[in-house]
C-alpha cells in the first residue's frame, strides 16, 4: 500500500508498478485474448518471392474448403478500399522547405499484379477456426513470372536496376540533402581527410508479442471497432477511416489493449490493419488474425540497413574541420511503417555530441525487395552513432591520437547549451566530457590499456571501445502524424478519484504508475486515487500514441501542466471555502491547506475529495465565477522544435537529447572469431528520472537490445531475395545467458525545456552498443590487419577480418 | 470454444487437469496444448509468441517440469498435471515469485511474464536451490525483450532465497 507522507514527492521515487500486477496473474488482455462471440479467424496468403508478377491467382480451392468464409484478393478491395494512406507522412507531394521529396505507391493492403517481397500479403482467408483458416492456405492457387530482385540499395538506385514500380523512372523512394556550414573550405583547410564506407546490418526490435488484429463491424451504427497490437491507436484510426471505401463514411473506434512490447514495430499503419477490419465488414461477424512468429519476421517492419560513404575532415591535432556523408538507405518494399521518416533522421544525426558545423549529407531511400524497413527503437540513430563513432575512432588511428582524447577534443562544450547543431536541432542540455571522464574510470581504461598491450604480447586480442552517442528524442515532423505536441484529459471525480486519459499508449514503459506520480504530486493526493487510460480512441484525446521518446518528454509535460491546471482549480475552490488568499493554500496529503497552519481543523483544511464534491455537488458553494466539476483538457505543445526546414533542410525536430558515454572491453577468440564481452559500462544521462527503477530497466533493456543488435540479430538475404531468417531459431535474439557484466551509473543534467526536466530513457541504450562493441572489436583485431566495417559482430564476420585472404572486399 | 467441422477431421473427447482442475474439451489430435489451454480451457494467461518453442512466452509446467505448450497436442497432455501462471496466486495473495518479481521491475510489457514465472516456478521448486547462473541457464528457453533479463534473475534469486531463509513466506495482500 502505498500512502503519501507529507512533502515528499512521488516523482523521482521507484514506485511499483502495483496497477499492472494482472500481467502477474495472467489476466491482462493482449489483442489476442480479446474473444467475441462470432469472431471468425483469419490467416494471409503471402508472396513466396521476392519479385515476381501475379500470372493467376485463385481462392476458388480455398473457398471450397468447409469451414471456410471469405477470400480476398486486391480484386475484391478495389472496390471497398481508396488506397492506403502514407505514413507517417501524409502527402505524396514534397514538402515545403528543404523536407524530403517522397514517391507513395498506391496500395490497397493487398498485392496487385506484383509481388515486392516475400511474406507480402497477396489474399486474406477468413474461417471459423485458425487450423481450418491455415488449411486453406495450402490451397490458395497461385502463378508467378519471377522477376529480378532488388536486394541492394546503392545499386539500386542506379538506372539499370529493375524497377519495382514500373511507373517510376527508378527505385528511388526518397531523397533528401541537408547541410550546414561551409563544407568545401572546410576540406580545403584540413591537414587529414578520413574516408570509410560503413555497412550498418538489417535487424529489428522482435516484441515477443506479435501483431495481431481483431476487428467488429456493426452495421446498424456503421461502426467499425478495431483492437489492435499498435503504439498509434489514433493515426491507425484516422488512416483507416481514410482508406476505407463507403457509400456513408464508417466511423472507427481503434483500441490497443495491453501491447507486448513495440520497439517501433507497431508504429505504422499496416495492411493487415485495413484488411482485417474490411473482412469483417464483409463477413458480417467479427475476425481475428494473430500473426505468426514467421509472419513477423517477413512481414513487420525491419530496420537500419545504410550504407555510408563518409569522410571527415581534420587538423593534425584531431580538431574535425568537416564531415560529409553519402547515404543508401535499404528501405525494402516501401510501405506505410515509418521507414521514410526514420531514415531523414540519420543524416540529421551524424554529427553526433561533437561541434561539427561544416556538414552535409545527401540520403537515398531506395526501394528494394525486401521486407519493408520502419520504425525501431532508435530510429536512424542507431545508424548515425555508428557511423561517427566508427569514424572518431579512425581518425584517431590515421592521427595516431588517443580516441578518447579526440573525442574530448571535439565534443559540444556544456556551457554551449542549448547547442544549436548544424542541421538545426536545439541541444538541450549534456555535459559530455564529464560522462566521458567518468566513463573512464569506471571502465578502468588506462589499466587495460596497459593490459592490452600485455595482452597482445601473449597472441590475445584484446579491444577496447568507447563511444559516446545521442539519442535525440521527442520527434516532430511538419505534415505527418508526428507532430510535438500531447494531449491530456484529466478530471476527478465528486469522490476525489481521478481519470488520466492521454493519447499516449503503454507498451511496457509503466505509463500507469509513472502518471500517477506526476499527478499526485500535482495534486497532493495518493496515487492509488489516479487511474490511467490510453490506448483507445473513443476514452482518449486525439494522440500520436507513443514513440521517440516523447511520453518522457511531452508526455510528462503535458500530464503536469493539465494536473497543475486542474490543481490550480482545487485550490481556487479550496481557499474560497476556507476563506484564505489562494495562494496560501497548498494540497498536501490529500488535503487542501491553509499554509502557515497545521492544517487539522477545518477552519485551515479541507479535504480534497470534499473540494470535488462541491465542484459537483454543491456547487452553490463555488467561487461566485467558477465553473462546475473538475476536469480539462489540456495541450501541450513542445517549445523546443521547429516547423519547417530551411532551404538548406534545417531544422529543430527533436526536441531532447539524452545520451550515453559507454565502453566495452571484448577478447575475440582468434580461431572462432566469437566475441567475448569482458566488461561493459554505460554512463546515461536521461535528465531528470521520474521512477528511477522504471528509467534502469528502460536502459537495461535497451542494452540488451543494442547488444543482441551488435552481436547477433540480423536479416539476410540469399541471392534470390528469399529471406533466410523467419523463426527466432534462425534470428538470434540475446538470452538471459548471453547478457554481459554490466555497470550503470546515471548522471543527471535536466532537460531545460520541460517541466520535469526529463529526457527520455528507453532508447539511447539501443544505439549505445553497436558502435561501441564494433569499436572494442576492431580495436582487438586491427593489428592482424582487420576492420570493422560491417555487422554484425558474428564469428563469421570478425573470423573474415582476421582472415582477409577470405574476405570479399 | 472452437467449432471443428466434423468432416474435417476425426476429434476426441479428452479431459485436460489444469490448475487442479479437471476440464472436458473436444480437440483435434493436432491441436496444440496451447490453444487447448486459452481456447478450450479459457485461460489465456499463457502466450503464444513464436509458435516454434523458441520464445517460452507458452511455458506450463507438466507434470511439474517445464514445458513449451505449443509444442506439446493436447491429447499428449492427457492424464499430466497441466499448471499455468493462473496457478500461482491464491486469491487475493501474490506468489512469493509474483511478489518478487513486482519488487525487482521484474517485467515491462508482461507478455513474456507468464513463461518467465513458470519457469521460475520449476526452480523455485526444486530441492536444492539454484545460483543466480543456473537460474540464467534455466531461462535461455524463455525470450524477453524488454528487460535485459537483469530484474527477471534478480526476482528469481530473491523468491528463492527468501523461501530459503524463511520457508513459511510471509504473503502479501494482492
């Protein structure tokens, strides 16, 4: 039981996460617990090639199949569905500024004519049960003219590559330049340029939970009900409304019931999500589908995959100068799942925590026939840190320099913040030679240094990295769903309960406790009196749901301000009943008080729940200009980022930046090439924690993320563009044994620009260990001569570094 | 309850003891336990996260020992003593392991929760206690990627523990 004791705040406590203990019981409803009467259960016929056109395809066996419903094919949903819309971009047109020029491929959730990756969907099969639905897959009839596949983005961008879209003059989906500075002098001065093309791998945030859609379409209203395993329960509920096609417009109720983890993955608008629901409007009963394990490995979005041709530009004393970059981003088959709007951030990123004012960038999303790339945890930064990262540490080799001391050289000073960095973003705030100079400690790195070298002596390689990244959070984009700004709706209730409904949703992050700690410390009362909804269209406020971050950083905001506001109420009422100046009374305990007292009589307090009786209930008691009840809505919008871009494609779109200095010692094993994780440190600054428990688990997690990314996780290919990794037997993921000896240590500089001076904790962990593990390994192989170009850092890949004879480049 | 054509295939009566508790349910010989259990049974605590005995998100005990029920038939489980995390709290009272996995933010998204516990249970339960390594040997089975496994370990190792210092573990009120 929790209780509040006098003054101390509830923010910046570990609160338990006590109001989602049913997950503990096997009694939270997931997409795939929702059960109602009628519901049918659906599977998708999905490509087996990479690219190929339809030659015939029919359900006319499948539908044969007793217990079979419906099939649909595009045929059947020309009819029913407008096309679906882009995200998160709205509009096919390029933007005003220096915002990206996009191509949109008209879609109806199903393929058409084509195939452009395997696992596409290609018909939807609805019957009474899953094993029949399953069934009927088998007899699905289908013919194909194979195609060559676009499996690389650099070449295929070129002119003659194959064309996915055959009304488009070439495979580019988007381009975008953005620089800052003056580049050219800045080449033209440089005592050294430094030149690398690094290969960032394919992989993915795998929620253990699948996706899953249930849908249920009641005529009568014309409503549809949609539940969802989605982190944008308001834009999939826009998006649909928009693509379905009706004589009168079918009003849509999205809900995200408890989400299995997103990571990104369940930030787009998916075919499923508008198939499914239309099945069911045709079906007449509702229809469940429940992605399989091999599904989401085909079929949900992947990410990361750039190649970066990067060179960098610097004085003999390890000064930078200048950085340009040329990037190929591997977009896949380019659906609506927020590819687009990841990849635009890398470019804006590369620069990282140092004072890099000469700088340009050019980007090609290039369309490929590969499972489409969106959002994951990281978001096109991931990319960018180990671009810079891998390139601080080889400008220090080329200089013969320490690369911790030219990092130190060239990080953004913290008396510079906000640092306004040359692609337009506003640094909050950072204090990066400090985590740096702790992280050196705490790794040791002087003493293994020396033990390296100790080391190397014997025939051991042994590598050290360090690293120190960004991750800017809390996104904004002009003309997408993603814009910087947070809605919350806060009322309580004649008994003093209080309703926080947001248009954030919970994937994990413990939005239920944490929102209660900011309101009762608003409001001075027990957080067991605050409940929270989200994740549902018709309770919530219009929301762009949860991503980027921004639940720490707007998301916070916008709970504090909205309980402040209604606080301010309270107190109004309070001091009106008490008969003291409103600005002596304080809500503490559960009670309103007249400061200055003790606060235990009547004359001096009242109870806030008898506040909120007489905002309902007597309300002939109210301050002669006060309105009844108690509850508001409030917006709140992010001071710290920019519309639109420059002409040069400047501007501010994320608005905070935590990072994490972090270092790793790792032995590679000579014969096997298996990297061996000898120490790991991480020094995160995520401002300000709200649950400090909840913000190390966040980083925790995000780690281990990062790890399994750098060491393990990746999607390939074989030369026909069938994917070779579709079960989690053949996509590694980090087990409970494969975690490394962590140490975390947290330092604190609050974010300026928000109220509770946070920043975001759940992803610079993700981004952290790939560059700093590829650092560490090139570190230890790079006096038998091998680099670290590419990833990830499997025995295969660093046993060919050992061993360039084999390698092919 | 899931309708099966009749034409479709051969199904059986069989009974299922989950929890203690005997159910009577009509499968096919191929349906899984999995589906059995949330379908059938009607308890859907368990997930299903990979439908390959990769993940662990299905993890029961039968017959005490820890298995992956999307990878066991139903009519497999006749006659087992099938136990799902709907099991561990008496009402109103979390599970010693329950408790000390809420202590330990020992779970983010929770969809995982249900395998991790019932893993956990097998070596909660076991004579000699396991060391924070076993423990994370024990799990390799079971997926999480929210956590970084960390809090998992740690709430295992603590529930062990304490039922080691003190075997009547004081409950708490759930």
């Amino acid at each position: 039981m929790t209780t509040v004791h006098d003054r101390t705040r509830l923010t910046g406590r570990s609160l338990p996460r006590t109001r989602d203990r049913e997950v503990l019981c096997g009694e939270g409803t997931y997409v795939g617990d929702v059960r109602l009467p009628g519901m049918l259960h659906a599977t998708f016929y999905r490509s087996p090639h990479a690219h190929a056109r339809i030659t015939r395809l029919s359900l006319a066996k499948a539908l044969d199949l007793p217990g079979v419903v419906l099939g649909l094919t595009a045929d059947d949903l020309r009819d029913r569905v407008h096309d679906m819309k882009p995200f998160p971009f709205q509009s096919r047109d390029p933007f005003r500024g220096g915002n990206p020029a996009i191509k949109f491929a008209d879609r109806v959730g199903l393929a058409q004519g084509k195939v452009r990756y395997v696992g596409e969907p290609v018909a939807l099969i609805v019957a009474e049960n899953r094993y029949v639905a399953e069934d009927a897959l088998e007899l699905v009839e289908a013919e194909y003219e194979l195609l060559a596949p676009v499996l690389d983005a650099e070449t295929g961008a070129g002119e003659d590559a194959p064309l996915l879209y055959e009304d488009w003059d070439d495979n580019v989906t988007l381009r975008f330049d953005v620089s800052g500075g003056d580049v050219d002098t800045a080449f033209a001065d440089a005592d050294v340029v430094v030149e690398r093309t690094l290969r960032h791998h394919r992989f993915s945030g795998t929620p253990i939970e699948p996706r899953g859609v249930v849908a249920r379409y009641d005529e009568a209203a014309n409503a549809l009900t949609v539940w969802t395993s989605s982190q944008i329960a308001h834009a999939v509920g826009v998006l649909l409304e928009n693509s379905i096609k009706a004589d009168k417009r079918v009003s849509v109720r999205v809900v995200t019931p408890r989400v299995g983890g997103g990571f990104g993955q369940k930030w787009g608008f998916y075919p499923e999500e508008l198939v499914v629901p239309v099945g069911a409007m045709l079906a007449g009963r509702p229809v469940r589908w429940i992605e399989t394990r091999r599904e989401h490995m085909l079929a949900t979005n992947h990410a990361r995959e750039q190649t970066h041709h990067v060179s960098m530009a610097l004085r003999r004393d390890g000064t930078i100068l200048g950085l340009r970059d040329r990037i190929y981003a591997d977009l896949g088959d380019a659906y609506p799942v927020g590819g687009l709007a990841s990849i635009v951030t890398t470019p804006m990123f590369v620069p990282g925590a140092y004072r890099i004012e000469n700088y340009e960038a050019h980007l090609f999303g290039v369309a490929t026939n590969k499972t489409p790339f969106g959002a994951h945890r990281g978001f096109g930064k991931s990319e960018a840190a180990f671009c810079i990262e891998r390139m601080m540490d080889e400008a220090a080799r080329v200089l013969g320099l320490d690369p911790v001391a030219v990092r130190m050289r060239n990080f953004i000073p913290p008396e510079d913040f906000p640092y306004v960095c040359a692609t337009g973003s506003r640094y909050d705030s950072g204090n990066y030679p400090g985590a740096m100079t702790r992280l050196v400690e705490l790794l040791d790195y002087e003493g293994w240094r020396e033990r390296q070298q100790a080391a190397r002596a014997e025939g051991r390689l042994i590598g050290i990295g360090t690293i120190l990244a960004i991750e800017p959070s809390s996104s904004t984009r002009m003309g997408s769903y993603n814009n910087g700004y947070y809605s919350v709706r806060v009322a309580m209730d004649p008994a003093g309960q209080v309703v926080v409904a947001t248009g954030g949703s919970d994937e994990g992050q413990g939005h239920s406790t944490t929102i209660a700690q900011l309101v009762g410390d608003e409001l001075g009362i027990d957080p067991e009196a605050v409940r929270v909804v989200e994740g549902d269209t018709d309770h919530t406020p219009y929301g762009s749901g949860s991503y980027s971050s921004r639940f720490s950083v707007v998301g916070t905001s916008a709970v504090t301000l909205a309980s402040r506001k209604l606080a301010e109420k309270v107190r109004r009422i309070a001091a009106h009943l008490l008969e003291a100046n409103v600005d002596d009374v304080d809500l503490v305990d559960g009670r309103a008080s007249v400061r200055g007292t003790a606060g235990d009589s009547p004359e001096t307090a009242v109870a806030v729940h008898d506040v909120a009786r007489v905002a309902y209930h007597r309300i002939h008691d109210l301050p002669p200009e006060e309105e009844p009840g108690l509850e508001l809505i409030y917006h709140y919008r992010d001071p710290n980022v920019d519309f639109p871009a420059d002409e040069r494609g400047r501007v501010a779109m994320f608005s905070s930046f935590p990072y994490s200095a972090d270092g790793a010692v790792v032995e590679v094993d000579p014969e096997t090439g298996q990297v061996k994780i000898l120490s790991y440190v991480s020094v995160h600054d995520c401002g300000n924690h709200l649950n400090p428990k909840i913000v190390e688990g966040q980083h925790l997690g995000a780690l281990a993320h990062g790890l399994g990314g750098a060491l393990f996780e990746q999607f390939t290919y074989a030369p026909d563009g069938q994917p070779l990794n579709r079960q989690f037997r053949e996509y590694l993921v980090p087990t409970a044994a494969d975690m490394p000896p962590l140490t975390l240590e947290h330092i604190i500089t609050p974010n300026p620009f928000t109220p509770g001076g946070y920043k975001g904790a759940g992803e610079t962990g993700t981004v952290t260990p790939v560059p700093c593990l590829a650092n560490a390994v090139e570190d230890a192989v790079r006096p038998a001569g091998g680099r670290i170009d590419r990833l990830p850092l499997t025995p295969r890949n660093v046993w060919t570094q050992l061993h360039r004879e084999h390698a092919n480049d | 309850m899931i309708p099966i054509p009749a034409e479709l295939s051969a199904y059986r009566d069989i009974t299922l003891t989950v929890n203690g508790r005997d159910h009577r349910v009509r499968v096919e010989p191929r349906t899984l336990l999995v589906d059995a259990i949330r379908d059938l049974v009607g308890l859907t605590g368990t997930h299903i996260g990979c439908d390959s005995t990769s993940c662990g998100a299905c993890t029961v005990l039968l017959d005490d020992r820890p298995a992956k029920s999307c990878t066991v038939l139903a009519v497999q489980a006749e006659g087992s003593r099938v136990r799902t995390v709907e099991s561990l709290a008496e009402p109103g009272v979390l599970h010693p392991l329950q408790r000390a996995f809420e202590d330990e933010f020992a779970f983010q998204c929770g969809y995982c929760t249900a395998g991790m516990l019932m893993s956990g249970l097998a070596l909660y339960e076991r004579d000699a206690p396991p060391g924070p390594d076993e423990i994370r040997r024990a799990l390799v089975g079971n997926l999480c990627r929210c956590t970084g496994y960390e809090p998992i370990v740690a709430a295992i190792a603590k529930a062990i523990g304490d039922r080691a210092s003190r075997p009547e573990d004081a409950e708490v009120r759930r």
